[in-house]
C-alpha cells in the first residue's frame, strides 16, 4: 500500500494524538526504512532510541520467533523463565537488585513513584510522599508520570494534577536543598534530560544529590528510559555520573522495538512491595522477555560497548564537522549516540527537510536536532546519513 493509501485509512480510524509526517514505514533492515511508496530513509531516530540493534536484527528475530513458537504469554501467577533471566542479566550489569516489569517508561516511572511512597510511609508514616523532579523532564503520559514531567505545557488541559509532587531547576544544587525538605521521598533524575533538549545533568550535582539523598533517606530514581542500556556510552547513564540510585526505570530500548518495561530497585528499597501491591498483566510476558534477553545479551557481549564508544566517537565527529562547515550551526552536546546539533534557528522545518532527504531523526527542544541512531548504526550508514545532512543544511544556508 501507498504512503497515502496508509494514511487515508488511519486519519479515518485512528485517534488525533500525533503530529504525524505524510509518510508510512513499513519495512527496515539495519539502519535504513522503507515508506510505502519504496523510499529509503537512513535511520538517525531508531524509533526514538528503541530499535538498538536496527531493525530486522537476526539475533532479536531469531529469539523472538523461538519464543513466539513456544509460549507467548501465560500471566505472573506462573515463573516465567525468560524473565528471571533477564532480571538476573539486568542485575548483575547494574547497581540493582531486583527487577519488577511492565510494558513502557511510564509505566516503569509509575511503579518508581508507588515504590518510593511505599517504601518512606512504611518507614516513615503518612505525610513523606513529595517527589521532586526537575523542570523540563519528561517522564512520561500517564497522570502521575505526566505530573512528575516539568513541564507546563504537558499539564494544562489535564487538570487537576496527582498531589505531591514539585519541580526544582536542573544542575541547581541550592535549589535542590531548599525543596528537598522532610516532606520528600524521592528524586527524579534523567542522566540526560532528553525529551526535554539533550541536556545532562552535571556529574558534580549529581554527586552532591546523591550524597545528601543517603543521608536523609530521600531515594534517587533514575529515570534511564531514554539514557539506559549502551545509549550514553555505558550501560546505564547513571554510570556516567558516579552515582547510584535507589531505583532505576528502564523502557525503550530494553526489547529493541518490542514493548517492555521495567522498575528496578536495590533490594532494601524492592522489599516494601509485597503481592497485591503492584501487577501488570502483560509485564515481562515470555515474549517480551525473550526481547529483551536477547538485547541484554547482545549488549552484554565482551567488546559491544567498546564498538558502540568507537560509533559515537565517529558520529560526533562528523557532527562536529558540521559546525565548523555551516555557521548556523552552534554546538553539539549529549554523550555516546545521544546527541543534539543546536541549529539556531527552529528546527522543525530543518526536520522536515531532512525526512525529504531520506533522513530520519527528530528534535531537542525548539532549535536543536537530536540524533538517536541504533547502537549498531554501520560506518557507511552514517556517512550516508550525515551526507542528507549536509545536503540539507547547505539549503538552509542559501
Ligand atoms: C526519560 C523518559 N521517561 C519516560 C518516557 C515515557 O516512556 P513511554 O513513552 O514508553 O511511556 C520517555 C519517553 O520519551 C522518556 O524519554
């Protein structure tokens, strides 16, 4: 079917709730999507940081097949052995001790929040439920995730908010202080804000927090929806900062396009759920498991990360290139293949060449483009793709 056909067909029947592009993916293979009219696109978005290993990737198809030839899904009343795999492989590469899962970061985030609040009025009593979390986050759709997110515009036609909850200005140590009061349970950190522009949180802050979290018992969440597994050059974002946090939420990329999402926690933190306080019917189904084994396994192999801070070194550099070459062109900022291109002017319409170009990729606030490729993303894919990019910023230039 043609790109138009698609959507004739979805405008008629599918909700209004994305700003959508006139265009259809409908088949990919490593770095590069095919539209419905034939046209290739090289990949710079990854479904925004969720296909890590590229699409159609042997290893996540072959274990996906498998795993749909034996068992998709049976309900938590029973073990399901893919998933205690991928618990116990998330665990050993992480500072976490147990794993609870669920079908996206909101989710994810919103078993966080309960956790923490079960965890400080069992400790505590009634009245330690705020959480802190920084402005221009972003932590997801839901109420209490869309109330976590710091960012107004997301809340006005959705009042009234969940109660208990306040924003404090990210890499703002005094800040943090002054609302970190007895009232607060925890705090929402992103290792880098992404939705929110690209912007990381300082390792110094983020030491700092961390060290006056411990001792008042106020638990750090690491939203590492967006930053976790291989995206900022290390495992888990949290990595790059020198801390640890208490609870750590992961979605995205955990199944490498099939959905799964997942809250862990360091053991004295996971032991105030008990059964009945928190389920997901579909969470860590063996599906969905087996996606994300065969991620965590692929990533987890000796040198993959090496490879992955070898392409991101190459990525940026060619980023790099850019600025220097178009004077528009301000900065590069993100780590590993998280990275944003300031272009000093509203990059919509700059994103909107680029998808002409054959370009996939999307925007960091209002004057930046960010870059997600797949981890896997090759050499020549990029060169490819950083081609479009020039090609399109020599347009703007005229
Ligand atoms: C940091 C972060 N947290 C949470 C979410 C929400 O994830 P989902 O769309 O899977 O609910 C996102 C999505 O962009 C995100 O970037």
């Amino acid at each position: 079917m043609s790109n138009q056909s698609i959507k004739e067909l979805g405008e008629q029947h599918v909700m209004n709730t994305y700003g959508r592009f006139p265009v259809a993916m409908v088949r990919g293979e490593g770095s590069k999507l095919y539209d419905g009219d034939g046209k290739e696109y090289i990949d710079f978005l990854a479904g925004i940081a969720v296909t890590l290993l590229g699409h159609a990737n042997p290893v996540l198809t072959e274990a996906i097949t498998e795993q749909a030839k034996t068992l998709l899904h049976c309900s938590n009343y029973y073990w399901i052995e893919p998933q205690n795999q991928l618990a116990e492989l998330l665990c050993q590469n992480s500072c976490m001790d147990k794993v609870f899962f669920c079908n996206s970061g909101a989710e994810a985030n919103e078993g966080a929040i309960k956790l923490a609040r079960k965890y400080s009025a069992m400790k505590y009593g009634e009245g330690r439920h705020k959480i802190l979390t920084m402005e221009q986050s972003f932590h997801g759709r839901t109420l209490a995730t869309l109330t976590a997110t710091g960012q107004e515009h997301f809340h006005k036609d959705f009042l009234p908010l969940i109660e208990g909850f306040d924003y404090i200005p990210m890499n703002n140590m005094a800040a943090f202080e002054e609302k970190a009061d007895a009232s607060v349970c925890a705090v929402i950190i992103e290792p880098i804000q992404g939705e929110g522009g690209v912007f990381p949180l300082d390792e110094q802050v983020a030491q700092e927090m961390a060290a006056y979290c411990k001792e008042r018992d106020i638990l750090l969440i690491a939203d590492e929806v967006q930053t976790g597994l291989g995206r900022t050059g290390k495992l888990f974002g949290y990595q790059t900062l020198g801390v640890e946090p208490d609870i750590m939420t992961l979605a995205k990329a955990l199944g490498g396009g099939v959905p799964i999402g997942a809250t862990l926690a360091k053991d004295y933190v996971a032991k105030a759920f008990v059964p009945g306080d928190h389920a997901s019917t579909f969470g860590g189904n063996p599906l969905a498991s087996a996606a994300g084994l065969a991620v965590m396994q692929t990533i987890t192999q000796d040198g993959f990360m090496e490879e992955v801070n070898e392409t991101a070194a190459y990525f940026r550099s060619k980023l790099e290139e850019l600025v220097e070459k178009h004077p528009f062109t301000e900065d590069v900022r993100g780590k590993g293949l998280m990275l944003a291109l300031e272009v000093g002017q509203e990059a919509k319409p700059v994103l909107k060449a680029c998808l002409e170009a054959g370009l996939l990729l999307t925007t960091a606030g209002k004057t930046a483009l960010r870059f997600l490729p797949a981890l896997n993303i090759s050499k020549e894919e990029i060169d490819e793709g950083m081609q479009r990019l020039t090609d399109v910023l020599s347009q703007v230039d005229k």
